[in-house]
C-alpha cells in the first residue's frame, strides 16, 4: 500500500469486506499476507472463515492470551 495511505483503515477494510465475502459464499480464508494474517490474529470473530491448516498458527499466537 502506498505510504499516503497508510494509516487511514484501508488494509483493514479489505481484510474485513473478505472475511464478510468469504461468510457470504462460504469460501474459507488462508492470510498469506503479513498484514492480513496481523489482522486476523488481532480479530477471533473472524477465525471462523479461516482455512484448517492455519489454525496452529492462530493457537500459537501472541494475541491468543488477550
């Protein structure tokens, strides 16, 4: 993302209209992206459209104990 953006809730917006898009369709989620896997960790209202196999790094997080 461009530096102008940065900051303004952009990336989390995109992350967030996925997670909605993946409910709708009921598609699952893999965050290969470091932004969106740093979301994902921060949210466990979303950890349901993620794809089985990242659930140990979800465990493992640091935001697990929050």
């Amino acid at each position: 993302m461009p530096d102008t953006l940065r900051g303004k809730g952009i990336g989390r917006a995109l992350v967030e209209q996925a997670v909605e898009d993946a409910r709708r369709l009921g598609h699952r989620i893999v965050p290969l992206c470091l932004f969106a896997r740093s979301q994902f960790q921060q949210v466990p209202q979303w950890w349901d459209v993620l794809e089985q196999f990242t659930n140990q790094w979800r465990k493992d997080s640091c935001c697990q104990s929050k």
